[in-house]
C-alpha cells in the first residue's frame, strides 16, 4: 500500500507512476487520497479540541460543586453534553473518512521502479538475456499432452473426474517426476541460504490483503465461504504474512525462506491452445523463496534471487529468456519483475516459469513490517519473491525437449531423486 504521506510529497511521480501501470483513474484517486487526508486531519484536530475542552469542563464541574456553586455546575454540565454530541459525530465522520481513505489506498497498485518499459501486453516486455541452447525436434516430435498420455503419468481425464478441468492426476514416474523436482528446487534453496517453512494452504482476509492479493485478486481466488478463508495462490501469501505486525530485529535481516506448496488459482475466463495441458491448471504445485531485506540492500537481493532461478534452469538443461515487464504486465504489487520463460521445443513457444519480483515498501506498510535502526526508528522493509520454481511448466518443456525414440531422457541432476533415468 502506497503511504499517505509519499503520495502527498510526490503528486506528479506518483500519477505518472500509476498511469505506467495503466491504473485508470490515477490523478482522481490521488487527488481525492489528498483531499481525504487534509480532511482528516482537520476533523481529527477538531475532535482531539472538543474532547479536550469536555475533560476541562468536566474538572470544572468538579470543583463547581466542592465550591456550592450548583447553578454554575449545571449549566456546566448541559455545556459538556453538547460538547459529547459533537464529538460523537465527529468520530463518526472520522471513521467514515478514514475507511474511504482506506479504499482507495488499498485498490492503488505499487508505482513501478524507473527502470521498468513503459507497455501494456507481454509483447511490451523487454527481452534482457537469453541462455541455453534450443532443442530442433523432429517432425515426428509430440507436445508433452502426447508424450503423458503414451507413458502414462499424468492424468487428466481422471482429474476431471474426481475435480474437474485443470486438476490433474500424476502417477507412477509422473508423480515421483513432481517429487523429485520439489526435493531438487528445496535442496538448492536450502544450498543458497534459504531456511525451508512448511505453511498453511487455506489463509485468512487479513493475509490476502497484507501481500496484496486483495482486493485485486478478488474473484481469481478460491474462497471457503463458511470459514472465510482464501486457497493460495502462491506461498508468497503465508510466508510473507509470518511477519505480519512483526518488528524484525536488524541482525536478521536479510530474512531467506522457502517453501513447497500446492497453488491454486481459478484462471476464469481461460481458454484455448494456449492453456492446454500442464500450460495452465487450477492446481500446481511450486517452491517459492521469500526474502526480507532493508530498502538500501533489496535491489541486490533481487539480483541474487534472479540469480538463483537462473542457476536451476542451467542445471536442468533448459533454454531459457529473462523479460523485464512493462508496466501494464507487471503484477499489482510489484515494483520491478523479471519473467523466466523456458523454450517449449514442440510447442515452438515460450512459457512462463517463474516471476521474480520486488515489492519495495508495499506489502510491508500493508503487513506493519518494520525493523528498528540504530537510532531507535522503525522503518518499513522491503519484501521480495519468486518461483523457484513452478512445476507444470518445467515439466512440459522436460518432457518435450528430452525426448527421444528410446523415451523421455530425466536430467542428470534429477536422477538421484527419481531413481531412474528415463520415462519409457
């Protein structure tokens, strides 16, 4: 969430850095937020004055009726009624425009750092670094839908029956497939300096709205009605919320988890090529690393987290692009995200595997999260994630670029996991 304050300070940047992100109603909303908060302000002074003269007056009566002076108390007290009248409705229209201020910092999106491109589809993205080499199929080559179906290790039929669409059903080297990939992705972020977490998969409003999923993801997310409680979209969502209403101390920072969770995302209005298969589903499993950081040192935190995604697609073997998103692409909270995308050889397309992504101050001054510096001062921190990795994906280009006429060829750094070394 956008502080008050900043956007007060910084009018012209912050419009400029909402009308990046394509937010429609920018110079309104932010004029409106200045607005609000003068208004408050002013309303809270007069509030704070009334209820101060009511406590004097009220002193007064005191002393009024020690000295027999009854009339004078009287009078005094008809005085303080009013005076509690006011400042009653006075605390009503406090509360009405502080929830509206509320509203409107809430719906704002992060503003986008400097270095973002300006655009508004993913054809916009800038391409910054492209690695590995690209695997040249046969004709006879099979999209990884084809290749499940001849070796039998991911089920989607099934899914739809016991779920429906997008919920599929690994099985035999398919499912010790995902195992392996989950221990792999765990392993090398234990490697790197992550501390594993195991985390709840059902979460409340309070932490949608902390890391920004709400309300902008209101609607995409599934939603427990009778309990009130969110399916997650990511981990993102509980790792960061352990640290909701939390003062960290500043020898901890930087703060380095990780941890495998199934997702869950209701993908509406989904449909076509694009999404057949592992390419889009209501259900995946991924491995994110959340790390905490002070604002001076996130940037280079980013850097190293991109670093490590990096590192696990060069030792998978897999041909892979980095794109800087452009403001219009880029998520709700984010202030800077690099997309991975890995080269689908028999689908002849990329496909997105991880988002690596700084949110700056955003979720921290939504969670309360702050650390207190040498001088005794509470400073908000900067938060950061990404997928490291997402598992559907990652095992559709496996499967298609390793496949040969002898069967699907398991990456050498997999194969201690799996146990063997192809699917045939």
């Amino acid at each position: 969430m956008l502080q008050t304050s900043f956007i007060k300070e910084n009018r012209d940047l912050v419009i400029a850095g909402l009308s990046k992100k394509h937010y429609p109603t920018a110079e309104i909303d932010v004029d409106r937020t200045i607005a609000l908060d003068d208004t408050r302000k002013k309303t809270q002074l007069e509030l704070d004055n009334t209820l101060a003269e009511s406590n004097n007056i009220a002193k007064q009566i005191g002393d009024l009726m020690r000295q027999g002076k009854k009339e004078e108390a009287e009078k005094a007290k008809s005085n303080t009624g009013v005076l509690k009248e006011k400042s009653k409705n006075l605390e009503t229209q406090l509360s009405q425009i502080e929830a509206e201020l509320k509203d409107l910092l809430l719906k704002m999106p992060n503003l986008p750092h400097s270095s973002v491109p300006e655009g508004k589809t993913p054809e916009e993205n800038e391409n910054i670094e492209e690695a590995g080499n690209i695997v040249q199929l046969g004709v006879d080559a099979l999209p990884h839908w084809d290749l499940i179906k001849k070796y039998d290790i991911i089920d989607f039929e099934l899914g739809n029956k016991i779920s429906g669409a997008g919920f599929p059903v690994y099985k035999g080297k398919g499912a010790k497939l995902q195992r392996a990939l989950i221990n792999f992705f765990l392993d090398e972020a234990e490697k790197a300096g992550y501390k594993e977490v195991q985390v709840p998969i059902l979460v409340n409003a309070e932490s949608g709205y902390g890391t920004g999923n709400l309300p902008d993801k209101d609607g995409q997310m599934y939603y427990a009605n009778e309990d009130g409680l969110y399916l997650i979209p990511t981990a993102e969502v509980p790792i960061t919320n352990i640290y909701r209403d939390v003062i960290v101390k500043e020898e901890e920072l930087p703060i380095k988890n990780t941890g495998y969770t199934p997702c869950f995302r209701r993908e509406a209005g989904s449909w076509g090529a694009h999404v057949r298969g592992l390419n889009r589903l209501h259900q995946f499993d991924k491995i994110e690393i959340v790390q905490i950081a002070k604002p001076e040192d996130s940037y280079k935190v980013h850097a190293e987290m991109v670093a490590h995604v990096r590192s696990l697609l060069g030792k998978l073997g897999l041909p892979y692009r980095i794109l800087r998103l452009c403001g219009g692409d880029m998520s709700f909270s984010s202030a800077l995200t690099y997309d991975f995308e890995t080269w689908s050889a028999a689908q002849k397309r990329w496909l997105e595997v991880s988002s690596v992504s700084n949110f700056e101050t955003f979720q921290a001054n939504r969670l309360k999260l702050r650390y207190k510096n040498s001088e005794g001062k509470n400073i908000l921190l900067h938060t950061l994630n990404g997928s490291a990795l997402a598992l559907p994906r990652i095992v559709a280009t496996l499967l298609e670029n390793n496949q040969t006429a002898d069967g699907v060829v398991i990456p050498e750094v997999l194969r201690k996991y799996t146990g063997f070394d192809l699917i045939s």
